[in-house]
C-alpha cells in the first residue's frame, strides 16, 4: 500500500500556507484589494507561494502591493510519537 501524495508532503515537512495577497487594479489604483490564497508549501523557501506570485505578474493586471503569510507545519512533534508497547490479545 502506498502512502497518498499528501501524506508524503507532509512527511517531507510541507505545511499549510494562507497568503493575503494585496493589490490595486489599473481601473482603480487608490483602491487596496485582498485576495486570500492557500496551498501547502514548505518553508522557509515556498516553492509554491513563488510559482503563484510569478504568475500573478504575469498572467493578472493587479500590480501586487503587499503579501502577508501565515504558515503551520501539519505534523508536529506532538502529532507523531512512538508506541511504547504493543498489547496482543488473542
């Protein structure tokens, strides 16, 4: 049985990230807008936040004015222990 894609990237230490992205549009320049995206992204490089905000330039008219970032590991020391012994019954 092989381990699902998601469970592997948690392994590999990728957690979850929230990005507030704020931007203007060309239409209303002193208007801030919010956009708020998540992924699970590994830290402290986030390949993934990278790639979005690439094409963010590229591919979106809104110039980026701000981005906020919030990210927990999704397993945790407390999240993965050992059993300290196996009961057999039977």
């Amino acid at each position: 049985m092989e381990a699902s894609r998601d469970f592997q990237k948690q392994i590999l230490g990728y957690g979850l990230l929230t990005a507030e992205i704020l931007y203007r549009m060309p239409d209303y320049p002193k208007l801030l807008q919010s956009f708020l995206w998540q992924t699970e992204d590994l830290a402290p490089h986030f390949p993934e936040l990278k790639k979005f905000l690439r094409f963010w330039e590229t591919e979106i008219e809104g110039r980026i004015h701000a981005v906020r970032l919030a990210h927990q590991n999704l397993i945790g020391p407390a999240d993965f222990r050992y059993a300290d012994c196996e009961i057999r019954i039977h």
